[in-house]
C-alpha cells in the first residue's frame, strides 16, 4: 500500500497545496491503519465496512474521538 500512500501525499502536495505537516499527519494515519490491515491479514483493496467498523473501534480503544 506504500505506493497508494505516496501517490495520496503527492496529491496533498502538489494539487491541494497542503501544508507539510498536514500530509505527513495523512501518511502516518494511512500507515496505521495499512499495520491494522496487516495483523488482520486484510488487503487494503478489500476492505469492507465491517473491516472499516473494527478499525474504528480499534482507535476508539487506542483512545481516540470520534467527531
């Protein structure tokens, strides 16, 4: 999924003129969720809602807020 991740942050760059730090943030969140679809031997391009559903209850764990 690297190349998914890098391709994203060259279109943060280069055509939404996001701030460094903006996408760097996007790369490492991107970079998470590729480990969480690792440990659970899940392919990036095969992810369904209930997948989607148990990584935000993962972060919900981790401590993270829901907006």
């Amino acid at each position: 999924m690297n190349s998914y991740i890098e391709s994203f942050a060259s279109y943060l760059d280069l055509e939404l003129h996001y701030s460094p730090r903006t996408s760097k943030t996007y790369q490492e969140a991107l970079k998470e969720y590729e480990q969480f679809l690792q440990e659970q031997h899940l392919s990036f391009l095969h992810v369904h809602v209930t997948q989607a559903n148990q990584y935000k209850a993962y972060l919900v764990k981790k401590g993270y807020q829901s907006k």
